[in-house]
C-alpha cells in the first residue's frame, strides 16, 4: 500500500506543480485573467499563488508535512472557485457552463485535499514512503 499511496500523491500533485510553474512563467497573461475577474493586486496574487501551489505541491509529494502542503493547496483551491470561477455571475450559457465545470473541478480538488491532510493527520507515517510525519 506505500507504493499506491505514493503513486496517488504522485498523480495528484502534477496538475498542481504544472499549474504553480505557469503562475511563474506566465504570469502577465494570468494576471491579465485574474484582473479580470476582479482579483486586487493580481500579479502579485499569481506570483504568490503560484508559489504556494508548487510549495505544497512539493511538500505533498515528497511527504514533508504532508498535511501542511495539502492545507496550503485547499488555501488556494477554495477561493480560487469562488473568485475565478464564479458560474453564477455568468450569463451567456457556455461561458457558464465552463465556468460551473472549472468551479466543480477546484471545489472536488479541494475536497480531497481535505481528505488528504485528514489521512495523513490520521495516519501520520503509516500513509506511506513519507520523509516526514504530519505537523499536525
């Protein structure tokens, strides 16, 4: 079972790592997006964002306080649903319909990260392959 669960984090964090380094590397464009869509301060909110993302992405990864680094990843997911993807402010049809899916995709992102710093609290070491136990 250490072996699925490293697979699992594994899996997990590259859509996070891949979307952190986008933060960076194209940060005008997804500032431009986040400005928006009404975010205040929007390139530094993207740089941070992005350094976030990768920071808990890694930690995840390499199970380095494990559930600190899912937490900093439902820091970002939950209100980047809220404010980047607000479906409910929309009213062409497929622009809300895009927008619902983004909206779905974050909150269920951010559910199993919940449920990952919810395993790895519990079961600390015994999740598997980790370099450390949980902070928490």
């Amino acid at each position: 079972m250490d072996v699925v669960a490293l697979i699992g984090r594994i899996l997990f964090v590259v859509l996070f790592l891949g979307s952190g380094f986008a933060h960076l590397t194209q940060t005008q464009a997804m500032a431009g997006y986040a400005s928006s869509k009404g975010v205040p301060a929007a390139k530094l909110a993207t740089q941070a964002s992005g350094v976030m993302i990768i920071i808990g992405a890694v930690m995840l990864l390499l199970g380095v306080w494990a559930d600190l680094g899912a937490l900093l990843l439902v820091v970002f997911l939950f209100p980047t649903a809220v404010l980047m993807h607000a479906f409910w402010k929309e009213t062409d049809a497929q622009a809300k319909q895009l927008e619902m899916i983004q909206f779905q995709k974050d909150t269920a992102l951010g559910g199993a990260a919940l449920l990952i710093f919810a395993l790895v609290v519990k079961l600390g070491d015994g999740l598997g392959l980790t370099v450390t136990g949980p902070l928490f």
